[in-house]
C-alpha cells in the first residue's frame, strides 16, 4: 500500500485553476497541461495492466475539431480502471495464513481493499474530467451555439404558430362570411319562391327541460283564446248590425216610433225596445259560455300536453321528471359527458375548417 502513489498518476493537483495559466496553447496554458495529465494516465494504466487501455491520449488544441472533442470526453467520461490494485492487498495470504481458513479470510479482505481503491481512482478521474469539461472553451463555444440554434428553431417555430393560426382566423372568418352569403342567398330564394324555412319556424322540440315547451304552448293557447274570443266578438257585431233591421219592421217603422199609419204608437215602442235588450242579454250569454269552454279547453290541453320525458342529448338518456334530468346534470359523468360531446363538435369544426383550407388552396 505504501508505493500506490509510483503506482498510479495522482490527478487531485489537476483538479484546481491554478495548476494551468490562460486558456492557449502555450506552455503552461490549459491545452497543454491537460494533453500531458491525459497522457500520464494512460501511460501508467499501460504500464502496470496486463489488459491493452484503448483511451484517447490527443487532448489536442484551441482549433480542435469538435467531433475529436466530442470523442475525447465520450471516452473519458465512462473510464474505469484496468489496474489490479494488488499494491492495496493487507495480508500476504502464502506467507501469512496458517490454514485454508484464514487465507480465505485474508483473501476476501484483499479483494475488499483493492475493490475500494479502484472505486476512489475511478471516482478521481471522473471528476479530473468533469473539471477540464467544465472548463474548456471549445465546449463552451459549442454549447453556446447550440443554445443559439435551440433559440433561433423556438422563435422559428413560434412564429410559423402565429402565421398558422392567422391563416386558420382568416380561413374560419372567409367561411363564416362565405356560409352567411350562402344563407342569405337560401333565404332570398326561399322568399322569392315564397317558401318558409324550417329555421324561420318556431322551435316546439323538446331539449329535456320541459318548461320552456310548456310556456311557449299556454303562450300560443292564450293566443289562440284571444283570436276565437275576437272572431266571436266580431260575428257578435255582425248579429247586432241584423238585428237593427228587426227593430224597424215591428208594427210598422220603429226607428221613428210611428205606426202603419204614419203615427206615434209607444206599446209598439216599448215592445222592440224590450225585444232588443234580451237579444243583447242572449248574446252576452253566449260569449260567455263560449270563453269559459275555450279556457277550459286550453287548461286541459295544457295538461296533456305536459312531458312525459326528458331527454339528455350528451348521455342519450331519458328521464321521467324534471328532477331526475336536474339530477343527472348535477352528476360527475353527465360532465364528462358534456365535456367530451363539446370536444367532438370542436373536433368536427376543425376538421370542416381544415376542409374549407384544402378547398381554398385547391382553388389558388
């Protein structure tokens, strides 16, 4: 153990700046004190091994090559001894055991010993390279450049993104307006040939909710009260306008309250005046009966046209209540459900926008 230091080159000096002078090819400088450091430990690996050391030994200079650089530390930085270390044995197990036993302890301990110094020389060399790597200014010059490159390939690529996404806002605005002419154009022929489209007509579908359904059918019941109540109001007036003629004709000319004769006659009066009022009184009546049958159709309509289901479109399930469909909407799964479903119609949009793209470059 105590000629391991004529057995091995120590590298620990090395692994300190000022063991070199400036980063030249001079003598002294950093290229030149490292060529020597690499070639020593080659040159003793050689020597005390029995197994041939392929390493390196060109550290080389400032002009170097980068792919001889390259290599060098590639080599380098996976060293591993060749020495046997038998220098760091303990026991001399020949002279020294005084049986079989003994020597295989002593040999164990041995192989213990040389197994801990070669992992502190490999340790060594290890960090001899790191510390020259570290400190080289080719791979700092390489580094810098590709550090350079990876930046300028970033802002390359980040403003192919932008172009790309101002081409895709341009292609999805030229689609909105080329859809919203195409529909104007529909809408125009549809009136030209007076036609309605099934988009200008009121939606009754039912989505699921139920309300919205039942307030637009007692919105239109109400209506459609309202309407009979005015057809009625106006057959009632056409009545009124018929039974003014009735009036003229009772015992001669009423209007004027004279009789067949030419003279005043008040029973003949009296008699079309009562005559007039229970004509209005029936008539009244008969309006009335004619809202309330109207009213309570509209009720029972309204009560039979209430949902017997509702319907989730995202999960395409049914439900038999309002709060059952609340429920649901509440739940983890119909969310997962609703976020998948809104992922394929985005899916569906690009797929049409990459269509439209295809189209548009096809066209140019």
């Amino acid at each position: 153990a105590d000629g391991s230091v004529e057995m091995i080159f120590n590298v620990v000096p090395f692994m300190h700046p000022g063991c070199y002078s400036g980063y030249n090819n001079d003598m002294g400088g950093f290229f030149q004190v490292y060529r020597n450091v690499f070639e020593n430990i080659v040159a003793f690996e050689r020597k005390q091994s029995e197994i041939t050391v392929e390493l390196p030994t060109d550290f080389g200079d400032a002009n170097a090559e980068w792919e001889m650089v390259r290599i060098f530390y590639q080599s380098w930085e996976s060293f591993s001894s060749a020495l046997n270390f038998s220098w760091e044995d303990k026991y001399n197990v020949f002279e020294d055991a005084p049986n079989r036993t003994i020597r295989r302890m002593m040999e164990d301990d041995n192989k213990k010993a040389r197994k801990s110094a070669k992992k502190a020389y490999n340790s060594d060399i290890l960090q001899l390279v790191s510390f020259v790597k570290r400190r080289d200014p080719r791979v700092k010059a390489k580094m810098a450049e590709k550090e350079k490159h990876k930046r300028e390939q970033e802002a390359r690529q980040k403003k192919e993104m932008m172009e790309r996404k101002q081409e895709q806002q341009k292609a999805k605005e030229a689609w909105r307006e080329n859809a919203l002419r195409e529909m104007e154009l529909a809408e125009e022929q549809d009136r030209l040939a007076g036609r309605v489209r099934l988009a200008d007509l009121e939606d009754d579908y039912d989505y699921g909710g139920g309300k919205k359904k039942k307030g637009k059918k007692k919105k239109n019941k109400q209506l459609q009260v309202e309407e009979e109540e005015t057809d009625d109001t106006d057959v009632n007036n056409e009545e009124d306008l018929q039974i003014t003629p009735e009036k003229e004709t009772v015992g001669g000319t009423i209007e004027d309250g004279r009789n067949g004769e030419g003279q005043i006659d008040e029973n003949n009066i009296d008699t079309a005046e009562k005559l007039q009022e229970d004509v209005v009184e029936q008539i009244e009546g008969t309006n009335n009966d004619i809202g309330d049958e109207s009213y309570d159709e509209s009720e029972s309509e309204e009560e039979e046209e209430e949902p017997d289901i509702w319907r989730c479109e995202c999960c395409r399930k049914d439900f038999k209540s309002e709060g059952q469909m609340e429920n649901h909407m509440k739940s983890k799964k119909h969310k997962e459900a609703f976020k998948k479903f809104q992922a394929k119609l985005k899916k569906k949009e690009e797929e049409l926008m990459a269509e439209m793209m295809d189209e548009m470059e096809i066209q140019n």
